[in-house]
C-alpha cells in the first residue's frame, strides 16, 4: 500500500472519529463533527480524487462500524459524497490543457451544484415527515421534541415563540447550514495545503467568485412556488429560496471584498461585517445574498471597474 493511501485512510479515520465525538456528546464535541469534512477534503485537495474517494469510505466504514448503518448513511449523504463531489468538480480540467492547464472548474459552479444537492436531500427529508397536518406541523412537532430534550428548562412562551420562527424556515435553514460548512471546511483545507505548497489547484480568488446562470432560473422558480403555491408547496418553496439564495450569499460578500478594496480601513469594516453576522446572521444574509442577485442581474463588479479609470482620471 502505497504513502497515498496510508494518508487518505488516515484522513478517513479523523473524520469519522471526529463525527463520532459529536455523535457521542464529548466535550468539544459539537465543533469537532463541524470540522469532519475537513480531513476528506484535505486529503482530496492535497492528493486528488481517487484518494478522497478512499478516505470517503474509510470514514463511511469507520461510522458504521461505531455508530450503525444509520450514523453510517447520515454521515455518507453529510460528509463523505458531498466531499467527494467538490474535490472532482473542483479539480477538473478543460480537455486538452494537461499539466500546464492554467484554468479550472470554477468554484462557484461547484457550489451551486452542492446547493442542489443540499436542495434536493432538503425536499426528500421534509416530504418524508409529511404528516396529516402537513410539513410544518411535523417539524413543528419535531423541534418540540428537540426542545424538550435538549432544554427541559425552557419556558412554554419561550419554546412557542423559537418554534413558531424557526418551523416555518427549518429546513432551508438546516441545508444552508450544511452548505456553509462544506465550503468553510473546503476554504480552510485549501489554505492549509496552499501555504505549504501540497495543494494541486491554486487558490481561486473568492472576491473573483461568478455563478452559473442556471442557478438564477432554480431561485426564481423557488420564489414562484412559495408566492403562488399553497400548503406544502408554499412551505417548500420558501425553504428552497432559502437554499438556493446561499450562492448568492457567497456572490455578495464577493462584491463586498472588491467594492472596500480602495478603502483604508477595509479591514475594520470587514471585520465589522463578519462580527454582525454572529447575532444578526439573518438580517445581514438577507442584505449581502440580495446584494448577490443584484451582482448576478446586474454586474457591479464590472461596472466598478470600468468607472474607476475614469474616476482616477479626473
């Protein structure tokens, strides 16, 4: 067995070690299952996709011999595909260029197809909870069982009042979380490995980031069903604007890093932004994803760009 291998089962094991903390309520648990994708994308960014694909299975083997072919499943459709579907796409090449290829996948097409992963596992798990009262009264029904669970203590008012919020966006807000954790994980592993030279792909310049067109057409039909549609529907496909408006997340901070580039104090006001994203994380998501779609429609990257010169020369 060859060194590659040895480090791919080696990544596989962390992270499902890493699950397997969280899973099992250890101390730091919770931040250790956070970081489970990490190893898997470490390996697959550092040494290519066949090694990821192994330490994917070391880890789904690993999970279910632990914790069953449930955790085993979870942990597959969380972690382990999902990472393996980024290293691929996010190291493709054009036909034809070789070695000395100077152009790849871009990373915002990988995103959006991770968005409709996370779109699609969203809609299977929700309509699998449907109920006689439909999908909100089920996770309605599920938060409270959380709830219950996890803080006994809690008021009735207060419970009522989290649950009437967060039931109506749950599951968009479960997959947008999902999503963010794929991409951080896969930021920090491509850091890591650049700063050492073992990454295979140069780091892509995140103010630089374009989406496809396509995801335009899902977020509109999403916001067409959650208007026009009713019941289920209507529960769906707000939570699918949720889902797919993430990209847009990433395509407005984007915009945000290349309009305060000029800025002396860029630094005290990304800082700023970043720290109002803890309490106020909806709010400012809302502002910096609509920021996305007007990028998309409109393209203010490009517009700056061609009135700066002009702004200098005068």
């Amino acid at each position: 067995m060859n060194k590659a291998a040895l480090i791919a089962i080696g990544g596989g094991g962390l992270s499902a070690a890493a699950t397997m903390a969280g899973l099992f309520g250890l101390p730091g648990g919770f931040l250790l299952a956070y970081l489970a994708p990490l190893p898997l994308l470490m390996v697959g960014l550092g040494l290519g996709p066949a090694a990821v694909l192994i330490a994917a299975l070391t880890g789904v083997a690993a999970v279910g011999l632990l914790g069953g072919i449930a955790s085993a499943g979870v942990y597959g459709g969380m972690h382990a595909f999902p990472s393996w579907l980024l290293v691929r796409q996010a190291l493709t090449q054009p036909a034809g260029q070789g070695e000395t290829a100077t152009e790849w996948y871009p990373v915002g097409a990988v995103l959006c197809w991770l968005t409709v992963i996370g779109a699609a596992a969203a809609v299977t798990t929700a309509w699998s909870w449907q109920g006689a009262g439909g999908i909100e009264d089920s996770v309605k029904g599920l938060l409270e069982t959380a709830l219950s669970a996890a803080a006994p203590t809690l008021g009735d008012m207060d419970r009522e009042t989290f649950i009437s919020v967060m039931a109506p966006m749950f599951i968009g807000m479960t997959a947008t979380s999902w999503l963010l954790m794929i991409m951080l994980n896969g930021m920090l592993g491509q850091a890591f490995l650049a700063r050492r030279g073992w990454a295979i792909r140069p780091t892509p310049r995140w103010s630089e980031l374009t989406l496809p067109d396509w995801i335009s057409w899902l977020l509109a039909g999403a916001a067409a069903v959650a208007l026009f549609g009713s019941g289920d529907f209507e529960y769906l496909g707000l939570n699918l604007v949720i889902i797919f408006a993430a990209p847009f997340f990433f395509l407005g901070l984007a915009v945000i890093h290349t309009l305060v580039r000029p800025l002396p104090a860029r630094g005290f006001f990304l800082t700023a932004l970043y720290v109002a994203m803890v309490p106020f994380f909806l709010l400012v998501g809302v502002v910096v994803a609509g920021l996305g779609v007007i990028e998309q429609w409109v393209g203010i990257r490009s517009r700056v760009a061609k009135a700066g010169p002009t702004q200098r020369s005068e």
